[in-house]
C-alpha cells in the first residue's frame, strides 16, 4: 500500500468508489410464529375445614378427654444461665498511620489483617491476610496490635475468639 501512495497510485483517505449499499429484506415469504397465550382454568377453592377440640358432652360415659402431656426434648438446663452472653466488640481502636512512601508517592490502599482476640480483650496472633502494596502492611500490624476488644462472653466466661479480620483503608481524597 504505502508503494502505490509513494507512486502516486492511490491517495490515503480518499475515496472513490463508494456505492452506499442499502440491505433491507423484505418481509414476503417470511413466516412469522404465531404465539397464543391461554389464560389459567379458574380453580375452584374450597373453604378450610374448622378443626378444633371437641367439647365432652355432659351424660356421655366417654366425657372425660385425656390430655397427653408432651415433655420437651432437649437440655433440661438453659444454655444462657442469666449472665447474658455477648460477642466480642470494640473497646479501643488506634487511627492506623500512612505509610511514609505511600504518603509521598500519592498511593492509596488497603489491608486484610487477622488476629485473635483474648480472654483479656486484648489482640494477638495478628497476621496479614491480603493487602494491595506491601507498604501498607507493617502500619496496619502496628494498629491492629494496639487495638482493645471487650472480649466474648459465653456462660458468665470471658473466652478466647480467633479468626477476626478487619480491613484498613488508606485513601487519598480528591479534594
């Protein structure tokens, strides 16, 4: 191509023989489906039966009804005795600090940490599970560390919660 522009053959960007070309087909000899949609038979409700109990009638030998007592299945004692069980929630949290690279560079980002809450409220076996940029990951450790839970209370007892995760956002806002 570029050897018929350089011959002065063929000039880029024009055209022509240009013959618009109109594609239109007619709808003759085309069968069409027809599509007929029946309405449902109307059915027919009946009225619900009223079942109820029978009243004994007075005079009759059988008058007397005897009532099954049915005992419950289960535990017969309370899984929650009184002490109002309650999850874990937060008691004290720390504004995770911007990474200074991430600050300069104009990055934002995001990181998935897990972590362990105690029976003291306090948080251990913090690790990362996901992050956008590894810069993020040792601040949001350092966060999460500081973090303080009322911890979960099952029975009366303050118990140990594993796989908690939280996610830290750094964003840069465009204003």
């Amino acid at each position: 191509m570029q050897a018929l522009v350089l011959r002065g053959d063929m000039e880029l960007g024009v055209i022509d023989d240009y013959i618009p070309i109109d594609i239109w087909m007619e709808d003759e000899g085309v069968e069409k489906p027809e599509t007929t949609r029946k309405l449902p038979e109307k059915m027919e409700v009946l009225p619900i039966p009223k079942v109820g109990p029978v009243p004994p009638t007075i005079g009759d030998p059988g008058g007397a009804v005897a009532i099954e007592r049915v005992e419950p299945t289960g535990p017969t004692k309370p899984v929650i005795d009184g002490f109002g069980d309650k999850g874990s929630y937060p008691k004290f949290r720390v504004q995770h600090e911007w990474p200074r690279r991430a600050l300069d560079q104009g990055i934002s980002g995001w990181v998935i940490v897990g972590f362990t809450i105690t029976a003291t409220g306090a948080v251990t076996d913090a690790q990362v599970i996901d992050s956008s940029h590894r810069m993020f990951e040792r601040k949001a450790l350092k966060a999460v560390g500081s973090y303080k839970y009322e911890p979960t209370v099952v029975n009366g007892s303050a118990i140990p919660t594993s796989r908690q995760t939280i996610r830290l956002v750094w964003q840069i806002s465009d204003s």
